[in-house]
C-alpha cells in the first residue's frame, strides 16, 4: 500500500501556531471523510480539523480502513495483515505529509475515530506511544489483533475519552466496557462515558466530548 494514498479534507483555524489543538478524523467502516467532518461546524473554531478518508473503495463514497469477513462460525474477523499495513502508512502520513504541511506539533494531536475509526485511533496511540498521546474513542473497541502494547513503554502522559451507545447493536455496550476495563488495567488515562444511543454520537455525546477537548 502505497503511504500516502489518504484524501482529507480540513478546517482551518483563522489563527495557528504550535500550541494549536489538532483534531485528525478517522470515519467508520463504509463511511467517508465528510462523515464526522459534519461536526466540524459545532466545534471550536480555533480547532485545525483534518479529516482523512480510508484508503479501501467499497462502493460509491463508501470505503473502508481493512476489509471485514465473517469466519465459520459467522464470526467477524479482520484483515491482520491489510490493518497493520494501514497503520503503519496512516502513522507515515501523518508524521511525512501533515505534520509537514501544516507544521503542528505531536502534542497537540487529538485522534478522533469512529468505530472501525476508532479503532485506528486506539492502535495508532498504543503502538507509537511517543507520537500520539490522545485519543477520542468513539463506538468502537481495541483492535487486539494488532495493536502492540508494551510494558516498557511509559503509558502515564496518555488521555482518552471513550464513550459507547447503550444500545448499540453493531459493537456491543460489552466491548465497550471491555476496553474500558483493559485501559485501567494498564494504566491507561482515560474517561469512559455510555450514552442511551445505538451506533451513533447523539447530542449529549457530543457535549461531553468537546468539553473534555476544551479541558485537556
């Protein structure tokens, strides 16, 4: 995969320096970079909003970060090998290609990913620890398969806000208390809000997630 076959669309601040809070989108599966990036408008307008597009066309304006098959057991299971490869040149993107561009700094990012996007934004964090230290997680769970967690790592500087639908019917409440329960478990800084919703980012979701980007 080639590194730097991301589209994305931005917001730009009408004022950026290197204290400027960056929020790098990450859309769900079948979905497309104007798909969070509708929430841009209800944001601080001092934000740098940068929403990128998986790589992967499933159908017209519908794409995908790795393919998702069921197994045997009608169990779902994804692409190992395509998800690293994903991760990997996200990471080069951002680091080669945005980083450069817009000239901000590694400690004022913020991924912000939704279901399969936040799936990205967990492993994209605990894989390279050093670069991105916050995440906003939203319906979606840890990728296990693919994230390298390590204990020699220092964890301590991270912070994430992680919220789920109760009635979510595509990624269970379950899963989303599963990872709420593997982050304390390693010391992992984060919130971890549930919402009466299903699989979407109702109003007070979205209340509580800009006060915490205002807050941290």
């Amino acid at each position: 995969m080639n590194n730097f076959l991301f589209e994305y669309t931005v917001k730009e601040p009408s004022s950026f320096n290197q204290n400027s809070k960056v929020i790098l989108m990450f859309h769900g599966y079948g979905s497309n970079k104007q798909d969070l990036f509708t929430f841009s408008d209800y944001m601080n307008s001092e934000l740098l909003i940068i929403s990128i597009q998986a790589p992967l066309k499933l159908d017209y304006n519908s794409y995908c970060w790795w393919l998702l098959q069921y197994d045997e057991r009608m169990r779902l299971k994804m692409d190992k090998k395509q998800a690293a490869e994903t991760i990997f040149s996200l990471e080069q993107f951002i680091s080669l290609e945005l980083c450069e561009k817009y000239n901000f700094s590694f400690e004022q990012i913020y991924l912000m990913g939704f279901s399969q996007g936040c799936m990205i934004s967990y492993a994209l964090s605990i894989n390279y620890p050093k670069k991105y230290k916050k995440v906003i997680g939203l319906s979606g769970k840890i990728p296990h398969e693919i994230i390298k967690f390590d204990k020699e790592q220092n964890y301590s500087n991270h912070n994430f806000f992680c919220s789920h639908g109760i009635n979510d019917q595509v990624i269970p409440i379950e899963i989303g208390r599963e990872s709420d329960n593997w982050f304390s478990k390693n010391k992992i800084n984060h919130k971890y809000l549930e919402f009466e919703s299903s699989h979407n980012i109702n109003a007070e979701n979205f209340e509580q997630m800009n006060l915490w980007i205002k807050n941290n």
